[in-house]
C-alpha cells in the first residue's frame, strides 16, 4: 500500500511542500563555505544540520496544528506544551542532535493572561524534562486571523528547536548505516501526539455530535481529557543510548504519515525493508476511535502513531542493552522486528498483515 | 512621554510576555555550562547568545503578524517574504550577530499551490538579497483555526532565524560601550515594516469603508499596493560596517514600540540618553495615515518606524567612513542626533518636539 494508492487527500500538501523546498534549495548557495554551511539536505523538511566551523548545529520547526482544539475544549492549558516540544525535539534527536534551545511563538486572537500562563509552565515542565531551555520567544495578537473553538482564548502555537550532533557522532543518524539483520526497537507512545487529529475530530463529531468532548471515555475520564494526552517526549531516551556509546544506524519519530512515511523514509538511504510482527499494539482509544470511524486498519496506521512513537534501528549485538538503558530511563520499549532485505515495511498485527511500500 | 502614560492599551501584552519570560528563565539552567548555554539575557525577547564551545549562536523569532490582510486584499504575494525576513534577520543583526539560516512556518486554513508559490519566492528573492539559507519548514493545514480577508488562502507566517556573532566581535552589541558624543545613524526605511497595522487598518476602515484597500492613494497606487510596501532589510548595511572593522556601540531595529521602545532599551545598558534632530522624515504615507485618523505625532512614533528604521550608535570618528560604507551598500543614511547625558531620547522634528522617556 503506498500512500498515492491509500486515497488521502495528500497530493496538494506534498506539491506545496515540494514547492516550499525547491525555492529554499536555490538559497543554500547563500551560505555555501561559510557559517551556515548546509551539511544535510532537507528533503522531507526533517532535521538538517548546519555547519559552523567545527560546530555541528541540527534544526527543526513544527507546531501542534489542530490538538489544540481539544485543550479549547477542555479548558486544560498546561500538557499542550509537551507536544510541541515532543514535535520540534524528537525530530532533532532522530537525526542524532542533543536538543539544546528552543524558541515558540504564539498566535492568539486576543490575550488571555491565565492561558498564557498555562501554556509557558507547560512548556516549561517539557523543558525540564527534556534539559531543552527557551531560549526565545514571541507572543503576537492578529485578532480574527485566529480561530478556535468555544469562548476563550484562541491560538496556533509553533516551535524551532535547535540542537548540536551529538559528540559520540561523526555525522547525523540518517539511516545510511543500517544493514540487513539489524533489530528494530520500538519505543511506546502515550496515546496521540500532535498528529491525526482532524480525522479524529472528524469522527468524534460524526459519533456524538458537537460537544463530543464532555462525554465519557470511562468512568474517570471525559473523550476531551482522553485525547488532549500529552506526548511523550522522546529525546532523553535516545540520548540515554548515545550517551553511553551505543552504535544507532537509524531513528524514525513516527509522526503524520505514520510508520509508512516516517520509517521508509530511513530505511530507504540504503533500500532496505523491515519486518515488524512484534510492534506496541494500537492503545485502546486508538483501537476504539478506529472503530467508531470504522477506519480501515492500513488508513489509521498511515494517520496514528498506533502506538509506537519511535523506531530505532540498531546491531543486533546491541538491542540487549539498548533494552536496558531505555527501561532504566523509564520508556517502555521492545524488539519490534527486524530490517530485511526488499522494498516493503511488514507489520504484522493480531487482526491483519499490513504490508507498506515505498 | 513613557509608554505608560500614552494610554496605549498594551499593559496586557507586556504582562503575558513577562509571564512568558520567567517560565522561560527558569529552564535556562538546563543548558548552563553545557552545550547551548545562554550568553545573554532575554530580557525584551531580543536576539540571544547561544554558546557551543567557541560558537556563538544568535536565534531570533517573529512573524509579520496582520501586515498579511494587505497581501490577501491585493493579491499580491511574492513581498511578504522581504518582511518575514527583515523582522527576523534585521533583530539578529541588531545584536552583533551575522544571519545565516532561516527555518519558516505557513499556517494556512486551506492550501493555494499558487499562493504558497509566490509567498516562498518572496522569501527566497529576500533571503538571496541578505545571504541567508532558508534550511527548513513547515506548512500546517489548520483549517478554521485560521482566518483572513477574501476567499483567497488565509495564512500566518513565521520564522526564527539563527546567525553567528560576526568575527570582528567578542561579545553581542547590546550597548553596553556607548559613551556620551557618539553619534547617532539612522537607516532610512522603505515605508511601513511589519508592525502598526492594526492601527492602519482601523484607520483605513473608518476613513474609506470596507474597500479602503482598492482607493487610488495616488494616480498609479492603490492604498493596499502603498501599505504593502516590502520592508527594506537591514542586515547587509550592518555588516557593511563590521566586515570594515567599525566600532558599533548599540542598534536599534525600529519595530513595535518605535523609536521609545527599541532605543530606549539599547540606551538603558549604560543610563544615557540621546538627542534626535535630524530624523529622517515620517515617509509621506504615514503623515497621510496620521492626519486620516488624527493620530496624535507622539503616538504615531510608537506605533510606527516614521522613515527610519534603525538606530545604529558609533563613535563621532567613524561616521563619515560608516556613512560612506552604508551609502556604497545601497542604503540612504543620516547622522540623526547624538548620545547626551540623561534618560530621555529626545525627538526633534518639523512641527513638534517629543520627549521619550524610559
């Protein structure tokens, strides 16, 4: 299944990108030889590293495009900042760069000082999490340029995260050292990230009409509390690998466009493929949501995490102690599978062979 | 006059940016002593210092706010990347630091292929004019969380720039070495930046209605085309003058706040003030925009850069060799006034003497 034959609507995003990137690459030159230096091609718009003198600086910007609604919702402002750092600094550490600084700016319709308020300390607790500082930021008022749902403040937050390769590295993690019969490690996600929410709102609407948010996921929780889980930020568990020296030949932050996009882009610097029959199964709102929309289980793989945040591909000899080292730093991990020779990524699930190509 | 007492109703926003700021410092110990360290306070959300071993990064953020209903009034797309540019590089370079990379982000409610087109060839005609890469970027497809004017695409557009302090330097130019007799350039701006246009909007509004965008402001202009006037970038004039090995006390890139806010603050490091006589003159449709909407002189030179925009301090022996650098750029410049003793920058021009204080 390739992501032309999977019927999304995609194509119109994919040329404008395309567009974007190819005014960009007839700017490179502008710093050829000098501070700058482009050292990366960015093609996919991921991580890409900038030379400056000896100094190796990686960069990436994101934002948390629609999950916001779902804190407009609720009315819960301090976790949205776990997933913007989630975006901007898993995608730098996939590329091997220790995240160092971030800057963000919010857009807002009109200042609200409490939801201001709740948004920095949740991007301050990210921080301390991930030892990231903010280094910069800017906060800016465009009236009815802004959108959202409900009453209060209203607002689009973004992120670009800056980072150095990390000093075990001679160059970024780009995938071009993986070989057949390395193992394939997943690291488990919370639930959603900042991905796939408009075809969850979609289906949330279609299901229990316009305040979907207040109705019960469980006797606890609220499907508003439910979906507003904050990501998991995964840096500190790939640092805890790099840290002690560990050989990783690739790393995939499984964001929109899901494993398909996100690992195949990896596998294919050296045209690989991988077998997973052992991934973190899809959690169980991700289970129900699928459902509730009956979405073919190969669209929901191509739109959700499905439960596995990230893929790290590394020698055999080492998945034991990788294994180790991720438990010690609190993620849940597991050998996921296996890279194989061919084109294809295999992921078997209990209830369907999936098989996604490139 | 201080920005207290202009009745401006920006105490709101100074408030949550304050917020912003102390969530922000206290994640600066993430990075202290370690790659990433912060140099210099962020105090204002100004360009800041980064230290990797011997590099000295500079990063700044901005986006060019509602300047973007002008292009959405007119058509016209392929400017607004001058703007996007100047706010972002034009704060680097303020601070000693040369810009090297830009990453951008284009939130959009629905995609144009052709919009996206012209909005990243204006960036890249503006990045090849200043020598900066455009290294990475984003767009979102954020749907109703967005908003504009027309049926054309409706976007916001950000950036955060990175530089390298330039070589001739030691530390960031943050003022901290003007004397009392240094001079005072001033850098003429092309029009309107990308600040003030709310107050230009509600201006135009009340003045011509809802179609103000399409009124002849002369006989080959429309007021939309005049107020869409692409910023001027800074950057290269400044580093005309560092790469000759001039002495540059302090800068001052004129954004929002005007002259009182972005001077003041380079003034303040060492408690002078500054006598400005010879300003370059507000262009003439500011002085239009001012009488239009009666808008007292005072508060205009808060709101808007009034024909110049930037401040750069020197001493007395290399302004005639710094103007004729800046004049071999292509830049219009001007000894403005000088650095007196005091707290006050005083504004000398035509028709009124303003006082600003700090």
């Amino acid at each position: 299944m390739t992501h032309q034959q999977s019927g999304l609507d995609i194509d119109l995003g994919n040329q404008c990108s395309k567009n974007a990137y190819n005014w960009s690459k007839r700017t490179f030159e502008n710093r050829k030889g000098k501070a700058g230096n482009l050292a990366l091609d960015i093609e996919g718009g991921f991580a890409n590293m900038l030379q400056f003198g000896k100094t190796r600086i990686g960069i990436a910007s994101d934002g948390i495009g629609t999950k916001i609604e779902l804190a407009e919702r609720s009315k819960i402002y301090h976790t949205l900042g776990y997933d913007l750092l989630a975006m901007v600094v898993d995608d730098l550490v996939a590329g091997g760069f220790e995240p160092t600084n971030i800057s963000n700016i919010i857009d807002v319709n009109l200042l609200d000082y409490n939801t201001i308020d709740g948004l920095m300390k949740g991007l301050h607790d990210a921080c301390n999490f991930a030892g990231v500082a903010i280094s910069g930021g800017e906060i800016a008022e465009l009236g009815n340029r802004i959108g959202g749902y409900g009453d209060g403040m209203h607002f689009n937050w973004c992120s670009t995260a800056i980072g150095v390769l990390h000093e075990s590295l001679e160059k970024p993690i780009d995938g071009s050292d993986i070989e057949v019969g390395n193992v394939v490690i997943s690291l488990q996600s919370r639930g959603f990230r900042s991905n796939g929410f408009s075809l969850i709102r979609r289906i949330m609407q279609q299901t229990y009409g316009d305040l979907w948010h207040i109705q019960s996921y469980d006797d606890e929780t609220t499907w508003g509390e439910k979906l507003l889980t904050p990501s998991l930020v995964f840096s500190p568990a790939i640092l805890s690998l790099l840290n002690a020296g560990l050989q990783v030949n690739g790393i995939a932050h499984i964001t929109g466009g899901g494993i398909a996009d996100n690992f195949q882009r990896v596998l294919k610097k050296v045209g690989v493929a991988a077998k997973l029959d052992n991934l973190f199964p899809p959690h169980l709102v991700m289970q129900k949501l699928q459902k509730l929309g009956n979405v073919e289980l190969e669209k929901a793989y191509l739109y959700w995490n499905m439960g596995n945040g990230m893929l790290i591909v590394l020698p055999q000899t080492s998945a034991d102690e990788a294994l180790s080292l991720l438990k010690d730093a609190n993620y849940k991990a597991r050998i996921a599978g296996k890279v194989v020779e061919g084109q294809f990524v295999h992921i078997t699930t209990d209830s369907v062979d999936l098989k996604e190509t490139y």
